[in-house]
C-alpha cells in the first residue's frame, strides 16, 4: 500500500497563476454563493500565501477513503470518520477496517452534513471512548449534535448525548471536535445558512462551544450557563492551542475573506456584520485572512515550534503561519482538496477531499497521506 515518492514543490512563479485564478467566488463550503463581495477592498497584505521551496517525502498510507472527515491516532492506527457514519481504522500497513457507529439517531450525510468532528478520550487506552459530532435529521429539519462513544469490537456505541439540537443545514454545520489543555471540550458550529443566528447567543449557530468531557457547561464559561464561548462566526473548522494555551481557529469566509482567528473567551467575531479588515465596537478581525483569495480552511494545528498548520479546500493546499510574524506560506500541494491535518511523532498526515462532489477524484481517493522529514522552522 505505500508508495513513497520525493514531492518538489514548484516555485512560486508557476503557483503565482494558480492563486490568481482561485477568486472571491465564495466559500468552498458553500453551495449558493458564487458572487465576489466587492464591500471590503482592503486585503492583509500577509494573508497571501508564499511557496515553500522545501522537498518532503510523500507516503501514500490509506487509499479510497469515503469521503473522510477527522483523523485520530492510538498506537499503531489511525481512526478517521467518513461523512458517510462510518469510522475507518486504518492499520499499520494501510489495510482499511470499516467499523460502524451505533447512535440512538440516524448518521445523515446531506450536502456538507454527516459524520464529522471526532475525538479519543484523554484516557482512551483503558476508557476505549471517544466524542463525536454529527448530523442527523428531525421534523424535516436538519440538526446536528455531539455524543460520547464507546468502542466495543468493530463498532462505537452511543453511551450519552452531550449536546443536540445544534442548528443544521445542507451548508455550514462546523463540525471540529477538540479536547482543550483545560480539558475541556471545544466543538466548532456553523451558521448554517441562518447568518444573523451568529449574533445570538442564545442559540448555538456560528459557535464556538465549551464543555466537560459529560456535557455539562463550565463554570468559567464566558456565559452564564451558556456552552457559548465564543460566537460571530460563519463556519469554523479547525481549532488547537499553541505553547502558551492560546485557542485559534480557521474558518471559512463569505466570498473570499477566510479567516484565521485568535480565539478569546466571550467575543463576537463579526459575522454577518463585519469581514476582512472591517471594523466596528465589540467586534474581533481576523488575525490574518484571505483578502480575495479563497482557501476555504478546514483541519489545522500547531507543531512543536508553535507553527500552524491549515489545510485549504478550495485553496488545495496545506498552509503554515508563522504566528509571530503572521506571515502564511504553502509547504504542500497537488494531492487536490486537503479536509484534515495531524502530527504524530515528527510526522504530518492529511487527508484528501475529493470525493465530496466538488473534488476531482481519481482511482485511489480519497487517501490518508504521510508526510515525513518536513522541516521544523524554530528559526
């Protein structure tokens, strides 16, 4: 199953067109949009991605993935969710195991909905449990919700309901599932379609959500009694915390501006109101964002040096930002649309999107790639 070959990344004369052609025609995780918007005309200048001319060595470790979704790892595999409501695990030699999710409501994998957020247990050698977020469907309407699962021979068993009722649709359901330094757990909600509900916080749409591991909300929450920690999003999809503990997250923009954000407890960060670099009173900008382009980020996390990592959908690229300078550059490409990214023991693995119905496929999609001896930039 491995079929290792030395990636030469081009350089950045012949990417520069590429960039150029992926315009403001909205976000990659939209199905209606497909008009730039015009109203913000300023662009962060250090949003626009450099070309890495560094050579990594690319191994193929699970092909013809369904359409995956979060990679997990314990021991010697890997556990990655497929939109689809199965968990693939995913051995040593790339064999792929299909193990089913037991849950007391239907797994419903419509548009951008389905299986997605997963996440082991701190303690998931002896607990064997894990917490998954997932689309299901009631009264005709779609909704989404976050459970505590227990592994059992080939198959996860629904033990509790954390939260449901998270508000759904065909588009923008979020989705990214965290365990905190807190230990708390962090999930990602998009506005689903309903773009003033990010402003209320008295639902859980354009979200982030915080919560003990039983689904009970913190005493420290933003919030009174409120799972809300942060609200005034369109649609995040990654999250993870640098050295310092500090929670950022990527997140996908309104014809174009996709944005990275430094997370803080209890701010609005803007959406619908404000994008790019617009500004108004208790609202949060970006740290840095698109300006035009489109990357339509998903997966992303921090290395030992405090690099973040994101990968692009749309963008179909995997992208590293030197939070310190807050300069972005492209490290990896050519594999088409990137959904996740994990590190494991010096090692990068991302998974491909292309069989979504936006990707362009070929035979061995989508696959769960390694990539090795990348180049730690601590200077």
């Amino acid at each position: 199953m491995e079929d290792v070959v030395l990636f030469k990344y081009l350089s950045i004369y012949y990417l520069l067109p590429i960039f150029l052609i992926i315009t403001a025609c909205g976000s990659e995780e939209e199905m209606k949009e497909n008009e730039s918007n015009t109203s913000d005309q300023q662009t962060n200048d250090s949003s626009q991605p450099e070309t890495s001319p560094e050579s990594f060595s690319v191994e193929t470790v699970a092909t013809e993935l369904n359409v995956p979704w979060a990679i997990q790892s314990h021991d010697d595999h890997f556990y990655v969710t497929e939109r689809n409501g199965t968990i693939a695990r995913i051995d040593e030699n790339g064999t792929v195991h299909r193990q089913n999710v037991e849950s007391t409501e239907e797994i419903v994998s419509n548009g951008e909905g389905g299986l997605l957020g997963f996440i082991l247990d701190p303690n998931f050698s002896e607990s064997q449990k894990a917490y998954l977020y997932h689309s299901y469907q009631q009264n005709n309407s779609i909704l989404n919700r976050i459970i505590a699962v227990t592994k059992q021979g080939e198959s996860w068993i629904e033990e509790k309901i954390l939260l449901d009722n998270i508000p759904g649709s065909q588009i923008h359901n979020g989705g990214r599932l965290k365990i905190g330094p807190d230990g708390f757990l962090y999930a990602t909600t998009g506005d689903a379609n309903m773009e003033d509900k990010s402003q209320q916080t008295d639902n859980f749409a354009g979200s982030i959500l915080r919560m003990t591991l039983d689904g009970s909300v913190p005493d420290d929450n933003p919030i009174d009694n409120s799972y809300v920690y942060s609200y005034g999003h369109r649609n995040p999809q990654g999250l993870d915390w640098n050295e310092d503990n500090q929670l950022y997250s990527s997140e996908h923009g309104s014809s174009a501006h996709d944005e990275i954000n430094h997370i803080q407890p209890g701010e609005n960060y803007g959406w619908p109101v404000i994008t790019g670099d617009e500004e108004q009173n208790d609202m949060e900008t970006p740290l840095l964002h698109s300006g035009s382009d489109t990357w339509a980020p998903s997966g992303s996390t921090f290395d030992s040096n405090n690099n973040f990592y994101v990968t692009g959908l749309r963008g179909t690229q995997l992208m590293r930002i030197d939070m310190e300078e807050e300069t972005m550059e492209v490290v990896f490409s050519g594999e088409g649309r990137l959904r996740d990214v994990f590190i494991r023991d010096d090692d990068m693995y991302v998974i491909t999107n292309n069989r979504d119905g936006r990707g362009n496929p070929d035979e061995n999609d989508d696959q769960l790639l390694k990539l090795s001896h990348f180049e730690n930039h601590s200077e």
